[in-house]
C-alpha cells in the first residue's frame, strides 16, 4: 500500500498510522477530514500530532474555524500557545486565499481550513498547492461532503462516540486498497477544547491568552517563525 507514498508525520493513533500510505499524515499532501454538524472530533483526532509538531518548532496555521478556538484548551493538549495562529475569516473566499498564502510562506506550517463549501475546483487547487509545501494540509468539512468527489488523497470521515470516550474514523479514500472497516480509537478525557456550541464547554471567563487573529488582508512571513502578521 505505500510503496510510493512519502513518509508521514505520525498521528499520535497508532492503529491509525497502520492503515494510512507511509504510517502517518501525509506531508505535501491535501488531507480532506470530514465530521457530523457541531462535532469537535477533528481536536481529538489531530492534537496528538499537531503538539508534537508544534514542539519541533513547526507553527499551526487555524484558517476560518466556525467558532473562536479555546486556546487553554489547546495549550491543555500540548500545543505551545506562541506557535498557534488563528486567522479569522468572513467568507469562503477569504478562507481559500488565506489558505494558499499560508501554504506558499515557506515556512513548516500545519495548516487547518475550514471550507463547508468547498467545489471540486477549490480541492484541486488546493492539493496543487500543497504538493510544494514542507508541511501538513488538512481541509475540514461536513459528512455530507462525502458524497462528493474531490482531489485529497486522503479522505477520513471522523465521529466521537455518544460518551465522547472513543473516536471512529472510516478512511473513505486512500492510495491503496479501501478499508471497509470502522477504527475505534481510544482518547483519553482532557475537557477544555470542545467548539463553543458544546453546551458542556463552561461559560466563565478563560485565562488571559494571547492570539495572533484578525480580517485577512495580508500575511507576512518572518522567517525566524516567531510572529505572522494578519492585518
């Protein structure tokens, strides 16, 4: 199955990583992460992998997530607070644009877009553009979304179980022979990074954080990754 694929950057699931071309998120690559309406599965399924990225000094990009991200949430699964950016975008055009600018920093980035909707058009031209980034790419979209056709490579359709205990994840698409079976993977609990529509999430205030946000108008790259600019 992965005699061709390049090497992955591990997931932090392991029985995940056995079934994924070169035994992890593929690097250079579109990955197309689909979920149900107001899940927060896609936190539980990439933190793992997203912290140990951030501590080698790779920066993560959060483009037009639906609800401001918890960052003490994600601090709590062990992402380094300065290394995460939140770009804030009104519009699917502007979450595309800052999508691409992002990819073409040349910096070791792991970027996260969210694009409900996404034409097939946009996904190619996305997968082009990540086909010359060092990092990761992962677009997040709706379960409905896998009836349509698109570009990624990979495509995974992730869902928590009803008690929030375990994760399920079927691999839609991949280079290699389908997988017809459902993966079942175990998470830990560590409350504090659900999406603010989670009525469990707690109301008051959270610790003074930091984050580098606004419109999207323009990106500009430091290249000691130390600060990204969003004007």
């Amino acid at each position: 199955m992965g005699t061709h694929a390049p090497a992955g950057w591990a997931s932090g699931h392991a029985s995940l990583d056995a079934e994924l071309p070169g035994g992890g998120w593929p690097l250079q690559t579109l990955t197309e992460i689909l979920q149900p309406p107001q899940s927060c599965a896609i936190w539980r399924l990439l933190s793992p992998a997203l912290s140990c990225f951030t501590d080698r000094g790779g920066v993560v990009f959060l483009i037009g997530p639906p609800y401001q991200p918890h960052l003490p949430g994600l601090v709590q699964r062990g992402l380094a607070a300065h290394q995460v950016f939140w770009v804030r975008c009104a519009s699917q055009a502007e979450r595309l644009w800052a999508a691409e600018q992002a990819l073409k920093a040349q910096a070791v980035s792991a970027v996260l877009c969210w694009l409900p909707q996404a034409r097939p058009e946009h996904m190619r031209r996305l997968q082009a553009c990540a086909t010359r980034h060092p990092g990761l790419l992962f677009a997040m979209r709706p379960a409905a979304a896998a009836r349509e056709a698109s570009a990624a490579p990979l495509r995974l359709l992730a869902r928590l179980s009803a008690h929030q205990a375990r994760l399920e994840v079927d691999i839609l698409k991949r280079r290699g022979p389908l997988l017809t079976q459902t993966l079942d993977l175990s998470l830990p609990d560590l409350p504090g990074l659900r999406d603010r529509s989670d009525p469990s999430v707690p109301r008051h205030p959270a610790p003074a954080m930091s984050w580098a946000r606004g419109h999207v108008s323009s990106i500009d790259h430091v290249p000691a990754l130390d600060r990204l600019v969003i004007g």
